[in-house]
C-alpha cells in the first residue's frame, strides 16, 4: 500500500543570465529562483494496481517517484509505503521496490551485462537460488540470453532497456516504479515491454506505477490515471471514465462504393475522398448504427470504423482544460 499526504517538495535554483560580464559577477553574487515542484500531493495506491502517473514536462511526477523511491526528502507531508517511510528507512525499503529510469542506468558501462546482475545480486544479498530462478526467467522472458556476455556500452537502446528492467527485478520487488520506461525505443522493443510488464502485474501481483509521456503505454498498462501538472495533482480515475470525461464525439471512417453519401444531423465530416468519408459523430444527436444505416441507404458500404477518443486526444484536451 503507497499512501502520499500532503506531500510538498522546493528546489531553490541558481539563475544568472547570458553574457560574460554576467558570468563573473555570478561568481560573487547568485540570484536564485524557488520551484514549487510539489504542492499538497496526496494519493492511495492498492497492492497490485498499475497506475499511469502522467503530465507535462517539469509537472512533478519524476520528483514524486524520487520521494516515493528514498532519493528524496520532502520539505512537508506523509510518504508510507508498506508501513515504511522511504527516506528514512531506505535499505529496508529498497530491499522491495525496483525502479527504472528511462535516461538513467544501474548497469556498469563497460562490464559484461551478467557481472552488473552479479554485483546487483550482491548488493542486494539475494538468495542464490532466488537469484538463479528469477535470471533464468527473466532471460527468458526478455529475451536476454544473448545479451548477457556484451558490455552495456554495446547495446542498442531497446536491448539495455530490457537489461535494466530486468535488472531491476532480480531481487523480486512488491512494487515496480518506471519512470519513461521505453523512452527512444523502436515498436518492437515497446510491445515487448509491454507485455512483460502486463506479465508481471497479473502472475506476481506487482504494484507498477508508471510514469510517462507516452499514451500508449497509458493504453496498454494502465487501469488507473493520476494527471499532475504545476505540482498538483488535477485528476484521478480510470482511463474509460476519463476519456467519456474528455469527448463526447465518435470517428466513423467509411468506405463505400458509388455516390459519395449525404451527411445529417449530428454528423460533421472531417475529411472526405473518392470513396473514403471521415465523420464525426456526437451519439447525443445520432447513435452510431442510426448514423450507419442513414448513410448506407445511399450508398454501398464496403466497409465502416468506430473509434472513440484516443489517449492522445484525452490527454490534449486534460491539459487544454487545467491550463498546463
């Protein structure tokens, strides 16, 4: 169980500006600038949830995972995770979390990839057969065997973000922080990711909180989202809710045969070509198969699309709403 009351983080940074003579008088004189990073952040996260823990660039959440991992130490408010404050008892802590920095390695650069698990072992003091267990499973479940005897410096991007994942996992944490977890990584390489994370979550009962710009992973993992933006926490549901939230309208793409059909109320097109129509649909006028069937009584339908709101889409409109 995560539990985060009225959490608030400062940072107090340094700012001068352009210019040589500006530069030597910085050297005895600093201006500095305070940055509420955090303001009343509070939350509940259950065993084995997966949330996704989005906003916009300099919002706040790789500052809150920091709190939550033991990195950082709040100026106010209440940080528990299973029972423990994460600052202050940071080694038992560690011992049941794992965390994954998308810009960030916990791999050593030039060392076989199968020494830094070593060393992680070691650090760690894992079991050995728990050890054995969980590299054999999650080599195969990565994909790693390969991988195991190349320095990390020899790694393509997708390849390490795999090592680190599992490297993070090796000491069978409870909850699993990710924070751009497939940051620069080809379709590939994502899928991938997902999936294992998806396997993990539903086999070993993980708690995954998932912190990132992409909407897809939204999509892929998350049941729940947390929006933050300015240091505060705007939203919290789940993803369907907050998409009806978000838009009321629906995409029908239309490929028909013959006479380019006649829209009606209801229906706005959006884009319109020999034999291809994109309509958009408000089900509060006209429901989808009414809308369907006025258009196939002009024309021959080959084929017809529904599509909602896209995670894109919803997340546009969140920060178009809250001004972020």
């Amino acid at each position: 169980m995560i539990t985060l009351q009225n959490i608030n983080k400062t940072f107090r940074v340094a700012k001068r500006q352009a210019g040589f003579g500006r530069a030597v008088k910085a050297l005895f004189s600093h201006e500095y600038e305070i940055i509420h990073a955090l303001s009343d952040i509070s939350f509940v996260i259950g065993d084995g949830e997966m949330v996704g823990y989005i906003g916009p660039n300099g919002a706040g959440k790789s500052t809150t995972i920091k709190i939550m991992c033991g990195i950082l130490t709040p100026d106010s408010g209440v940080c528990e995770i299973d029972g423990r404050t994460p600052w202050k008892e940071r080694i038992a802590h560690v011992r049941e979390i794992g965390v994954v920095f998308g810009q960030r390695s916990q791999l050593w650069w030039d060392v076989p990839i199968i020494d830094s698990f070593e060393l992680i072992r070691d650090i760690y003091k894992v079991d050995e057969k728990l050890f054995k267990n969980n590299l054999d499973e999650l080599t195969e479940l990565l994909d790693l065997a390969e991988l195991l005897k190349t320095p990390t410096r020899s790694l393509s991007l997708g390849q390490r973000m795999r090592c680190e994942i599992a490297a993070s996992l090796l000491h069978s944490p409870r909850i699993l922080f990710l924070d751009e977890p497939t940051i620069g990584l080809d379709a590939v390489s994502k899928i991938a990711i997902r999936q294992f994370i998806k396997k993990l979550n539903t086999e070993r009962g993980t708690t995954v909180i998932l912190a990132t710009h992409d909407m897809q992973d939204i999509e892929a993992l998350a049941e729940r989202i947390l929006l933050i933006g300015k240091g505060k926490i705007l939203l919290d549901g789940g993803l369907d809710e907050l998409k009806k939230r978000s838009s009321e309208h629906k995409t029908l793409v239309i490929k028909y045969s013959g006479n380019a059909p006649e829209i009606c109320e209801g229906m706005a097109q959006s884009e319109a070509k020999e034999g291809r129509l994109v309509i958009a649909l408000d089900p509060a006028v006209l429901s989808v198969s009414d809308a369907i069937a006025h258009l196939a009584s002009q024309t021959e339908i080959i084929d017809v699309s529904v599509s909602g709101v896209s995670a894109e889409e919803m997340v546009a409109a969140l920060y178009k709403e809250y001004q972020i």
